[in-house]
C-alpha cells in the first residue's frame, strides 16, 4: 500500500508537562484535535491511565465527551478503555451517550491491561473480579447490549442509550491474544507498536490468517500505533523527542513523573543498557527527523505492515512544536493538506 493512501490518525496521552496542569494538559488536547481536523486527520483518540501525575487521561470517555464538542468531523474515541477495569454495562452507556450526543464520529477501542500499577488496579477491580484472562467474555457481554442478538448480556438489562447503536469496537494489542481475537470476530486490530514492537508482525500475521469476515468488516483492517516528531531538521526533531525517551526511562526505572523538557544529549541521563532497552527496543517503531527522513521511515513501516492506518502519538513538552509536528506530518503523508 503506497503511503499516501493510508489514513493518519492521533493517540493523545494527555500528558501533563513539569510545571503544568490537568486543566492545561487538556486545553492543549482541544487545540490539537481541532488543528488535526483542519489537516485531515481521521481519528483522534485518548488513552487509560491511572495513578499516574503525568498523564491525565483518567476519565477517557469524558475527554472524549469534552473534544468531540469542540470539533466537527474527526472521529473521537478510545485508545484505548481497559475493558476488565470496568463493568461491560457502564462502558455501553457511557459509549451510547457519547454516540447519541455525536452520532457517527465516536470509537471504542478496547483494551484488556489495567492502564496502571497494582495498587491502582485493586481500586479500580474492587468487586468486578476480573482480569486480562476474562477480556473474550467481558468484550462478548458488551457488545450485546450494543446487540441484543448476540445473547451475551446479563439476563434482564439493558444499556440506555446504547442499545442497537452502531458503535465500531476496535481491539487493541501488544501480542497475539488480542490479534487473535479480533481475527476470529472479523473486528479492526491496532497494535501497540509505539512501546511495545517485539510481536508486532507475528501478532500482524496471526491477525490475517485467523480473520473471518463479519457484518463489521469484509477483510482485515490494521491499526499500526508509531512514535512520529517532525521538526525542520533531524536534529531538532531528534531533541524534542528526547522528552518521551525520558518518559520512558523514568517508566522502566519505576518513576513516577511529569513530562520533561528535552535535553541536548540523553547519554548524561540513561546507562548503555537502558539507552538500549529504550530506543533500540521499546521505540525503535519511531520516525524522528526533518519531513524527508520521516517519510522514509513510515513508508518502511507500512510496507513492513501493511498497515491501512498509523495512529501517530507525539509526547512534545512545547505544544507549539507539537502543533507543528503534527502539521508537517500531515503533509508528509498528505501532500495537498493545509
């Protein structure tokens, strides 16, 4: 598939920087999500996170409420809701509302980790008793009170708003599990690649040979996620990108932390090993650099996918030179975008 055919989306961490705000961080979210429909980006989606100071995506569905409002056209949803953090029931009502205030733009993108620590984990599962193990039976009891057909909801209840709407589910992954699934039920698939590569392309492949057509999809659909940060030059962009690689070396040495501002050499903060661990193994599924060394990359990346989508996620300090990230990608892979 040539790179220009393939859709351009957005996951928003919501992150909030050093020294900023919730409030602020989803301010930022708005002005994005409003520039990125401008630039014709199909998608704009929010993550799950709990118990954790720098990302303020907590309450996703409300995020979403917030952004779909000050937008016209983009498709707004989940990257995903963590379904075993929730009751299937509470998901279907709160998506029905979301789709009944903004009929054809919203997504569900399902997820089946907990978005968080194990402390969080057991405040949030507190009487569901459920887990990544029961994600088949807790994704077949929502989608029944979207579709009463499918005989999966409990006896007696029903989900208003929500029932008979027509919301597109999506299953996220890090592994075959989830590929599998969503094969199995003829569901679109998105791949976690942006932290999690090493079973992208199994999990890809696990996808297609298992997929089976349904009233949802003819033939497979593929979500690829990658870490994208355009700048003018590749040293510019590969500055601002030391952010995120912060991001993720407090994250794998247990740190709880805001986001950063970039640093003009990441070797005076991480060991070898963890520069490794880091950019050779967590986010080597990134293209950082000038709009021609951008393109490069995700052109590779799609042809090594076969990706129909890349679901970009940037973690900029400076929401300007977020802004124009996003922008210059847009025109990377969408030349007469304005």
């Amino acid at each position: 598939m040539a790179i220009q055919d393939v859709a351009l989306s957005i996951l928003d961490y919501t992150l909030v920087i050093e020294g900023g705000t919730a409030a602020r961080s989803f301010r930022e979210a708005v002005d994005l999500a409003v520039h990125a429909e401008q630039w014709g980006y199909r998608r704009y989606w929010v993550t799950e996170h709990h118990n954790m100071q720098g990302i303020a995506s907590s309450a996703t569905s409300l995020i979403i409420g917030h952004i779909a409002s000050h937008t016209n056209k983009i498709r707004v949803g989940s990257g995903g809701i963590m379904l075993p953090n929730h009751a299937p029931l509470a998901v279907a009502e709160q998506f029905g509302t979301l789709e009944s205030l903004f009929p054809g733009r919203i997504d569900l993108g399902l997820g089946r980790a907990s978005g968080s620590d194990q402390p969080a984990v057991r405040a949030l599962r507190r009487g569901l008793h459920s887990d990544g193990s029961q994600f088949p039976e807790l994704l077949h009891e929502l989608r029944s009170y979207f579709n009463p057909a499918l005989n999966g909801a409990v006896p007696g209840v029903k989900a208003y708003p929500g029932v008979d709407l027509d919301i597109p589910i999506w299953l996220l992954g890090s592994s075959g599990f989830s590929a599998e699934l969503a094969g199995k039920l003829g569901l679109p698939f998105v791949f976690a690649s942006h932290f999690a590569p090493d079973y992208l392309l199994p999990a890809l492949e696990l996808y297609h040979r298992s997929f089976l057509p349904s009233k949802e999809l003819d033939s497979p659909y593929v979500i690829v996620s990658v870490n994208v940060v355009v700048a003018d030059t590749d040293e510019e962009a590969k500055r601002l990108f030391t952010s995120q690689e912060q991001q993720m070396l407090n994250l794998i040495r247990g740190r709880d932390s805001k986001l950063m501002p970039p640093v003009d050499d990441m070797n005076e903060l991480w060991t070898e090993q963890e520069k490794v661990t880091v950019r050779d193994k967590m986010m080597r599924y990134s293209a950082i650099g000038s709009p021609d060394t951008v393109k490069t990359k995700l052109d590779s990346i799609v042809k090594q996918t076969r990706a129909n989508e890349l679901m970009t996620t940037s973690q900029l300090y400076d929401h300007q030179s977020r802004l124009r990230s996003f922008e210059l990608l847009a025109q990377v892979m969408q030349p007469d975008a304005k």
